[in-house]
C-alpha cells in the first residue's frame, strides 16, 4: 500500500510539473546571424489551406464510396484526405476522384488542401457523389470552403528593421556603452535600421580600438554613430546590441508575453558558477553592466577574463529564447516566444515584479513605403553646432549627401557614391567648423532595386553660433 500511495504522490508531483511548465509564458531573443539577415517579403501571401465539407445527403438510404469534384483553383497537396485511401488529382490539378471510403447517408466527410489560390473564394465549382462507378444523386454546384492563407513569415531581417523603423526613435537610437562626451571614452548610438551591424565575431573585450584602415586603427575614445561591424568587431557588442532589441521589443508588446513579467525583468543565475558577474541581475540592470564594461575599460581591465564572461552570459541569454520567427499576427505585428524560463537553467522569474500588460504598437511588419524617395528638414533648425538630416529611400540607392553654402560652393560632404539600403536613413552634420549662416543640403539617389528612381532634392537649414 505505501508503495501505492508513493506512486500516487509522484506521480500527482510530476503532473503538476508538467501543468507548470505547460502554463509558463514563452519569452523571445535574437541571435546575431539572424538579425544580419536581408528581409523579406514578410506578410505575402503565397498559396492558401482550405478545408471543404461535403456530405452525403443523397436519397435517403444510399451510401456512397467515392467523391468527385473540380475547384476553381489548382491543389498544391493534400493536407487530409478525409479518411479515403486514394485521391487521384488530374485535369490541371483541379480535379480530384477521392475512393476507398464509405460515407453513410447523412454523414460528412471533410477534405483539406493547399491550393495556389492566394485570395478567398476557393469552392468546389462542381462536385458528386457515386457508389461502385454510378452516380448517386444530383450533381451540386459551388461548394465553398473555408479560408486560411499560407504567407511569407519574417525574419531576422524584417524584425530588425521593425524595431527600428517604428519602436526607437531615430533621434536617441539605441546607445551601447556610456554616454560621455566629456572624458575620452567610447560609446555607440545605433540610430538607423542596418543589417551592417551584425555578426560581430572578433574577441569579446572592452572598446578599446577602432578600425580606421585594413591594418591601422585608433583609440576609440568618441561617440561612434552606426558603425559598420569592421569598425569594431566585437562579439560582445553584437550579443548585447542583439539582447537589448529583445528587451526593447518586447517592452513594446512586438513580441511574446505580453500579460505577464517582461524579457527584460527576468533573473540571470548560473547556480553552479558563484563567479558569475552576472549571477543576481534582471537582463534590463545586465546589459547595462555590460555597457559600463566596454566604456570604462581601464576599470573593468582590472578584472582579467571579464569580458569573456560577460560574452558568454549574455549569449546565453540570447540562445535561451532564440528559435523559429513565427507572427501570430502581422497587423498589429505581435512575433510568438519561442521557450519558457523553465526550459533554461540560467535565467528564473522575478517574483519582486508586478506584471503589467503591455500595448502594442500598432504597425504592420508589411512594408509600406512611400511612393518616392523623400528628403526632410534637417532637425534642431536653426542649430548649432550639429543637427540631423533624415531621407526615406524608395528601394536600394547609390547615394550622395552634399552641403553647399550660399555661393554655391561645396562645404561638405556627407555621403559620396555610398550604396544605402531602403527605408529611413539618419546622418548627423558637424558644422563646428564653419560660420554662422544659410546653408542648403542636396541629395542626390540613384535607384538600383526594381523601381531604378533617380531622387533629387535640396533643403534650406541655418547655422547660428
């Protein structure tokens, strides 16, 4: 008997595991390769499922053993096939002889395929019944069926753009490291949606040294604004540019929970590594140790292997959520999570965090791009002594951004020949140098994508010192 009762307990023990782990909501990260990625045409609808019933209502009494029906659209693959053992598809794939299985008088049977229509309005044009080779009853006429369309998913590529695009503003970007303009250290502000900026796959260390040339580099002791990854390859900086966009993400109800504790309020403890610099932090408070770490080298050098562990912590964080982009919806954009914190050992609930739900923020991951290349006004005007000029690209350009003052002569010159991707681009202007006064910028973009737009525009800005 106590064998009994201990058999009993442990198994109510693990069936209350299993409801545990079942219940527990699905967070959702990023890896570097992915968020590299070129995007796609998330969201195009490429074929359609749908499903069909039909039922026998033949005079009453008669059984039937094969269907027979033409669609108004061509079968892709048979998802069910209804219970009968063979469905020939002939005629253009768009008529199907289905045998092998009785269907009694008032019984349905129903029968689902992927079809290369992409609209609704799938039916079966025409469609019998027939026992042993003769027709049973009538012939029946447009059948529809219900609709369910089979469309692109995004990728890393689309969501990187995503978040960019519609959740950070383009005006503070996403800053990794300490802002300090005052001492002579380095920090980073992301502004623009770049597939550029990943994969780092150099050492993981402080920001110590900037990439000026095949073989030189200088101290990176400055802002750096939407660096190239060659600028400085640093695997800790991608995995923690890459887990912040998770936070951010999600933050903004993008992505999966969205009703209970978010990514970034997680716990980070390794139990079996005590020395773990990240053992006791939220993800929100790691990355910003991470980003004190690659600023103030000369501090965290002190520290031999820090930066390692740091790397490694914090890809794991980013492999614990990671797997396949799946939209639940692509208007408003909401991306599904992927794992639970249970199915990881490193990262635990935060039980001191109320949960909150979290809005969305209302925009498609479809693209919807402007009829044409346009430029903006430059942002503060008047200003002194830096602004901001903004340009929204139609399709992949060859671009050039030059200012000219009012003689018409060349100043400066922002962008020369640079191929740009589509979609906002961000460019701050430096005018320490010169003197107060009207100045005008000009760009001037040669589409290179389908559309092969020549833009051209110019825009008055002030310079007052």
């Amino acid at each position: 008997m106590n064998n009994i009762y201990r058999l009993l307990v442990i198994g109510l023990i693990l069936t209350l595991c299993v409801s545990f782990l079942i219940a527990q909501p699905k967070y959702r990260t990023f890896n570097q390769i992915n968020l590299a990625e070129k995007k796609q045409n998330a969201g195009k609808v490429l074929s359609s499922d749908v499903c069909f019933v039909f039922k026998n209502d033949s005079p009453p009494g008669i059984p039937v053993n094969s269907l027979h029906a033409r669609f108004n659209s061509a079968i892709l693959n048979v998802i069910d096939n209804g219970g009968f053992t063979s469905i020939v598809i002939s005629q253009k794939d768009k008529v199907i002889d289905a045998t092998g299985m009785t269907v009694a008088p008032g019984d349905s049977v129903v029968l689902c395929f992927n079809l290369a229509k992409k609209a609704p309005g799938a039916q079966a044009n025409f469609w019998w019944w027939d026992t042993n080779g003769v027709q049973v009853g009538n012939k029946r006429v447009e059948l529809a069926g219900t609709y369910s369309p089979i469309s692109i998913q995004p990728n890393g590529g689309n969501v990187r753009d995503y978040i960019y695009k519609h959740i950070i503003h383009s005006r503070t970007g996403v800053v990794v490291g300490i802002v300090n303009d005052t001492d002579k250290v380095g920090y980073i502000r992301y502004k623009t949606a770049d597939r550029k900026y990943f994969p780092h796959t150099d050492l993981a260390r402080c920001f110590d040294r900037i990439s000026t040339g095949s073989s030189t580099t200088q101290p990176f002791d400055h802002k750096l604004q939407n660096p190239h990854v060659r600028k400085h390859n640093n695997h800790l900086l991608g995995e923690v540019h890459a887990l912040k966009l998770a936070i951010i993400a999600n933050d903004s109800g993008a992505t999966q929970p969205l009703d209970t504790t978010t990514l970034g309020d997680l716990i980070y403890n390794d139990l079996g590594n005590p020395g773990d610099p990240g053992n006791g932090l939220t993800l929100r408070k790691l990355t910003a140790f991470v980003d004190s770490a690659l600023t103030y080298c000369k501090h965290f050098d002190l520290n031999p292997g820090i930066y390692t562990k740091l790397d490694t912590c914090i890809s794991r964080i980013n492999r614990a959520f990671d797997g396949p982009y799946v939209a639940v919806s692509l208007m408003p954009f909401l991306l599904a999570g992927t794992h639970t914190v249970g199915e990881n050992p490193y990262i635990h609930p935060n039980p001191t965090i109320t949960p909150i739900a979290r809005r969305g923020v209302g925009y498609s991951i479809i693209d919807q791009m402007p009829e044409s290349s346009t430029l903006e006004q430059n942002y503060p005007n008047p200003f002194n002594p830096t602004t901001t000029i903004e340009f929204t690209l139609l399709e992949p350009s060859i671009v050039t951004l030059k200012v000219y003052n009012l003689l018409g002569q060349e100043v400066k010159t922002l962008i020369e020949n640079e191929l740009m991707e589509d979609g906002l681009q961000v460019n701050d202007f430096d005018a320490s140098d010169l003197t107060s006064g009207v100045y005008f910028y000009k760009i001037t973009a040669r589409g290179v994508g389908e559309n092969q737009q020549q833009f051209q525009a110019i825009k008055r800005m002030v310079l007052v010192k």
